[in-house]
C-alpha cells in the first residue's frame, strides 16, 4: 500500500483537520500517510486586511504548487478557503462530511449578539461577517481581526475585544465549543460558501490517490457545495465578497438560501430557491440571477469599488 504525504497549513484547525483525513484514510484503507506543514501567503502576512491581500486562495497557493511540483500528494482544505477556479492539473476527490454550518458568537461575560453593550467592539477577518454584524446590530464597533482561533479567543480573554465571531465547526474540532456563548441560526447569519466542509485535494492524474480519497466523500455534502460554489462563481466572488450561502438537502430537495450584504450593512438581499439535488450546478446559477434581480449587483459593483 503506498505512503501518502498529506500537505496542510500550520494552524491548530488546518492541522486537526489534516489529522482527521489522516486517521480516515487508515481507519478505512490502512493507508500510511505522514503530515508536511507548508506555510502558506495567508499564514506569513497576518497583519494584513484580507481584502488587500487577494483574498481567495492566499490559504491554499502553496499547497497546491506542492502537489503540482509532487512534494506532497494531498492537500487538506477547509472548502471556504477554495477558489472556484481549480488549476487544470489538480482535483478534488473527498469533500468530507460537513460539520455545523453555524457563525458563532464568543463573548465576554457570556453575551449574545442581542446583549452586547451599544459599541461593544466585535472582531472578524471575513467580510461577510462584518457585513451581516452591521445589518443586524448597527450600533456595534466591528473590526477586522486575523490571525488564528487561539489567537483570536485570547483577544477576548485580554478584554482588547468585547466579543469574536468564528465558524462553530472549528470551535468544535478543536474542543473549544464549551467558549460558544451563542451560536447564530443559518436562517438569520448566512454562513460562508463551504463553511464546515474538508476538501482533499490531488493531482489529476493520481488515480491511485484519488481513488484512496474517494472512500472519504459524501455525496449530500458535495451536492450542497456543488450549490453553493457554482453560486460564488457566477458571481465572480472571492472570500471578499459579503455573501452567505447555506445549500443543504430538505425531504428529498435541494435548497438554497443565499444573501447579499453591502460592508456598512444598510443594504441587505436575500433569496431562497430549491432544485433536484442533481441539478445543483443549476441551482447556484438560478440564485445568482435571482440575487442580481433583487439589487445584489449594485452592492457586488460598490464593494468592488471600495476594495479596487
């Protein structure tokens, strides 16, 4: 059985979550892998907005250059992290199990989004999230703030920040659910295209890696990231772009829930739509249409703006 080199980013969660497709791919095949740590552009310049850094795929450039110069043979990727461009010569074949879609709350004191103090200063590095804070509490201070889970707890702990938003999921992988003070309904906060879901990664034309791999896939949960991926393409987006998207099987169909939220929050559309799970490709593009129609273009045009 071949030995496999599963390439990941330094962090806590990016390390879990190479862990975790490590301890599949020998609990269902026996396959020996080891783990290389690639430091990626997203990794080396913290201090920076996202927004003028390039945004998407700055947490994955190196990793794929990996896999294409063959240094390792996977790649491990939080979804949300993945432009949905793919480079000709890579694929993916395992999207793993989608953990909780769910944006979370930590905050001093236990607050809520509902309890925190008018002006209470609230930190996150996606735009979306800071879109969506804005539109629904207006009053709050939201900052852009980077850097890793732990690093981002501490800020709340040293009283820099009143309350952090994160994705649930990685609280959760990394034993930190217990510091949730809330955790925000899909219905109301939007969450990020992919959000919760682990991609592998390979190159093209490693049959026998990605035939490994494929054992790790889920179809439900590739169904909702086919949405919600060809969603984001459609509208040109990066992970700088102020959309929330939550694609997910009800009784048998597919359905979307998609919104579009200006930076300062004051503009905000929202669409639902639903599909035959196989047609989820079509799915993505109906919602895109649908969010333009609503006034999603003249947000997507001044946010392209601000940011040019």
């Amino acid at each position: 059985m071949r030995h496999l080199r599963i390439g990941t980013r330094g962090s806590l969660l990016a390390k879990w979550q190479a862990e975790f497709v490590r301890k599949q791919l020998f609990a269902g095949a026996g396959v020996e892998t080891e783990i290389v740590i690639i430091k990626t552009s997203g990794d080396k310049l913290q201090a920076s907005p996202l927004s003028q850094i390039g945004g998407k795929g700055i947490f994955i450039k190196e990793l794929e250059e990996a896999l294409l110069e063959e240094t390792i043979d996977l790649a491990v990727h939080s979804v949300k992290d993945v432009p949905t461009d793919t480079p000709s010569r890579l694929m993916f074949p395992a999207v793993c199990r989608r953990e909780d879609v769910r944006d979370c709350l930590v905050a001093a004191g236990g607050a809520t989004l509902g309890s925190l103090r008018q002006g209470a200063r609230v930190g996150t590095g996606s735009l979306r999230r800071q879109a969506q804070l804005r539109h629904i509490r207006p009053d709050l201070d939201v900052r852009d703030l980077r850097g890793n889970v732990d690093t981002r707890l501490r800020k709340v702990e040293s009283g820099e920040y009143e309350a952090v938003m994160l994705a649930k999921a990685g609280l959760d992988r990394l034993g930190w659910g217990g510091r949730i003070t809330e955790t925000l309904n899909p219905e109301v906060f939007l969450p990020a295209v992919g959000q919760g879901a682990i991609g592998v990664e390979c190159r093209l034309k490693d049959t026998e890696a990605a035939e490994i791999v494929a054992g790790l896939d889920d179809a439900e949960t590739r169904t909702a990231i086919i949405a919600e991926r060809s969603l984001l393409a459609a509208l040109h987006g990066g992970c700088q772009v102020p959309l929330g998207a939550w694609a997910r099987i009800e009784r048998g169909e597919l359905v979307l829930d998609a919104c579009v939220c200006s930076v300062d929050g004051l503009q905000y559309v929202k669409q639902r739509a639903a599909s035959a799970p196989e047609k989820a490709a079509e799915l993505g593009g109906q919602m895109a249409n649908l969010l333009m129609e609503a006034g999603a273009q003249s947000i997507l045009e001044e946010v392209s703006r601000q940011r040019g």
